[in-house]
C-alpha cells in the first residue's frame, strides 16, 4: 500500500498517476460505503456532457452537470450533497456530507433555486469493489487513501487540478507525484 491510511466510509481514494484502467485513470473516488460487503464509492473529477434537466425532465432549473460516478450501473443517478439542513435525508458519510436523500424534495429544492451547484454533485452510474476487491487494488498499489481535509473539494469543478490537490495535500513524500506526465511516455 502506497501510503498506510485504510479506506473506510468518507474518505477518498486518489489513483496512481498511470493507472490502467480508463475508467479511474487520476480519479478521485469519495467512499459512501465502506464495510464487510464492500465498498462504494463516485468519481469526483470525470465531469460528463449531461446537466440535471437533460436526465430528469421536470427539473427546468436542474443546470448541475452530472459526473461519471464509475463503472457500475451507468443508467442510474446518484448524488452527494452537504445541505441536510434543506434536504432532511440522506445518509452520514462524515465531514458533513451526505448521501442520497429524498428525490421529490431535492426536485422541489432545485426548481426553487434552494440549492446551489457547490452544495451538491450529480453522477451517472457508480464504483463498487467486491468485499476483498478493493484491499487487493490498495496492495498492488493502484490507490492511495486520504482523509477528506476540506469537504469544498468534493465539489470542486476543475477535474484535473482536484487530482494534483489531494495528492499534495498527501505531503512531501507524494507531492512530487503530481508532476507526473499523464503519459509516462512523454518522460
């Protein structure tokens, strides 16, 4: 494992700089779900073409734009957000963030103009990991873990610049790393 924080429900996991797979390639996953069963988690820096009201048609105020949340069941929407206080659902996952919550009240809330675009994030489809899966990808160091230090990041919108951020704020030790070329051929 590249550093020795363990994944656990509201922290992120940030990929290696060349990872493979082009689904997470220098992706930045919030973790909603960390337990026994496995972990879920939604890529917080791969911004989609959609908006909100191109996806659901009643939302005429709905000008979020929605994230690809990974791999998983591409045809559903999911959403994090920090407005409980407005909201009144949705599930704890630390730092002031929740997870989900009533849908008829967000429409509701959206048409409104009650939230803004910086209390929450849309995605598309989500990343899970088997129970075991993801302990193997953090032994072949593919991840590396980190607390959330300032929840404004999740809702940041400058998908590659959120990648270099978290893997400063990992410390001197890595920080060199977000220097690396996402192509290790233009070395």
């Amino acid at each position: 494992m590249l550093n020795n924080i363990k994944p656990k429900t509201g922290r992120i996991l940030i990929s290696e700089p060349f990872m493979a797979d082009p689904n997470f390639k220098r992706s930045v996953v919030l973790l909603t779900q960390h337990d026994e069963e496995g972990s879920v988690g939604y890529i917080l820096n791969q911004v989609g073409n959609l908006i909100l009201s191109d996806v659901i048609q009643d939302l005429w105020e709905g000008n979020n734009h929605i994230y690809f949340g990974g791999p998983v069941a591409t045809d559903t929407l999911h959403f994090i957000h920090r407005c409980y206080d407005k909201l009144q659902s949705g599930e704890p996952i630390g730092n002031g963030l929740f997870w989900g919550g009533n849908f008829e009240t967000l429409k509701i809330l959206i048409n409104t103009n009650a939230i803004s675009e910086d209390e929450i994030k849309f995605f598309m489809g989500y990343s899970g990991w088997d129970d075991g899966q993801l302990a193997k990808e953090l032994e072949q160091n593919s991840w590396m873990v980190s607390d959330v230090s300032d929840p404004d990041i999740i809702f940041n919108v400058d998908d590659e610049k959120l990648w270099r951020d978290v893997i400063v704020n990992l410390g001197p030790k890595y920080a060199h790393i977000s220097n690396f070329p996402s192509d290790p051929n233009l070395n």
